[in-house]
C-alpha cells in the first residue's frame, strides 16, 4: 500500500528491514546501544562488528557514557547493510500508561525523520517500534506510528518513508490505521 503525501510517499510493506534499500533503516534499539533481540539483533548481526564499534563511540563521545534517552535518536553508518545509515531509536516499554507512551513512541518516529533529513537523507525504512520485547499493543503503535509520520510528511519536503512490517497481521493493523487516519483527514 502506497500514498502520496505533499509530495512525499508513505508505503506499508510487509518484509525484512536488514534487506532494505531505503537509504537509511531505523533500529528498535534500546538505551545502551550496544544491541538485543528482535529487529535491534537482526541489524547488529547483518551489519557487522563495526556497528557496535560505531554505537560505543557515541555512548562514550557524544552522549558522555549515559543511555540514550527514550523517544530520542542517533545516526551511525549501515557497514555490511544496503542501507548506508542505521538511525537508532528507542521506543517506549509499554506500561499501560497510554498518554505517557503515546507521547515517546510519537518522539522516536519523528526524532527520526528530523535526523534523517538533517543528514541529508531522503528515504527510511521503519520497523514496528515498541510492539516487539516492549509490548505496546499494534493497534494503538499502528496509529501512533503513522500520525506522527503523516504529521511530519505534511510539514516537511522529505522524500519516501516506508513502514516494514514483519507479519501479515501486522501489515494488515497498519493499513487499517492508515485508512482510517486519511479518510479522518
Ligand atoms: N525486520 C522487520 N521487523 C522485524 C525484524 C526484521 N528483521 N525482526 C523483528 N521485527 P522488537 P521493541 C519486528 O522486539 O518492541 C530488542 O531486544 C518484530 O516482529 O524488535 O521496540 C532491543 O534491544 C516487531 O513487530 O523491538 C530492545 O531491548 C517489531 O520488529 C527491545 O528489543 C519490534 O519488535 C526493543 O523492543
């Protein structure tokens, strides 16, 4: 599913985010940076060593030893990905405080696409943040998820914004949420 937004594009497909050939690809992290399970494994181990290397260095660098805060972001390069940036995100845990979450889930789509754009980057896959090992439920992230984008996309010349599912249910939560957004619009 794919539509055009002030002249930008917002597409929901259904696939593996490390075989993506956006020119960026968002990571689920968590604060540590130094990888996980879920989407955050399967980038660190399709991009390779350098990758936490790089990750290390902003911990100690730029964020002088501390977590990445959640809703925040950071940009690093992609290494052995196609994609040649990894812009790592953390989401929120979900503890059933719906405002509280809504709010940081809202921040990490968008601190993403401000970073990107900041770098110059055009094109970003993302992953269902937060609805992995952090347990926000998909039909509220989906929704949360796809008005922070379509927000951004109006006020912004971006370029191309693809959510990569990794299930079919999934997908299929996501474009209810979209349809029902535009259609709100
Ligand atoms: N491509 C696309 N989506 C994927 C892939 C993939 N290769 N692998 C998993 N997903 P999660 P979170 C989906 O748990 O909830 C990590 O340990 C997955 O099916 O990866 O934000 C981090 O280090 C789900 O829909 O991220 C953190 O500690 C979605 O990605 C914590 O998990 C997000 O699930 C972050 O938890």
């Amino acid at each position: 599913m794919k539509v055009e937004l002030n002249g930008n594009s917002l597409e929901l497909i259904i696939g593996d985010i490390t075989k993506q050939t956006t020119e960026a690809i968002v990571n689920a992290a968590n604060g540590t940076l130094m990888g996980g399970g879920g989407v955050d494994g399967a980038i660190h181990l399709a991009a390779g060593d350098e990758l936490v290397e790089e990750c290390k260095r902003i911990r100690e660098d730029d964020l002088d030893g501390n977590y990445l805060l959640t809703g925040r972001a950071v940009i690093t390069k992609g290494y052995r990905l196609p994609a040649d940036y990894v812009i790592h995100t953390v989401g929120p845990v979900w503890e059933g405080n719906r405002e509280v979450s809504e709010e940081k889930l809202k921040s990490a789509y968008k601190n993403s696409l401000q970073l990107a754009m900041d770098n110059g980057i055009g094109s970003i896959s993302f992953p269902s943040i937060s609805t992995g090992v952090y347990r926000y439920p998909v039909n509220l992230a989906s929704k949360v998820a796809i008005k922070a984008i379509i927000d951004f996309l109006e006020e912004n010349q971006f370029g191309r914004v693809v959510l990569t599912l990794f299930s079919e249910k999934d997908f299929n939560t996501y474009k209810e949420a979209l349809e029902s957004i535009l259609v709100k619009n």
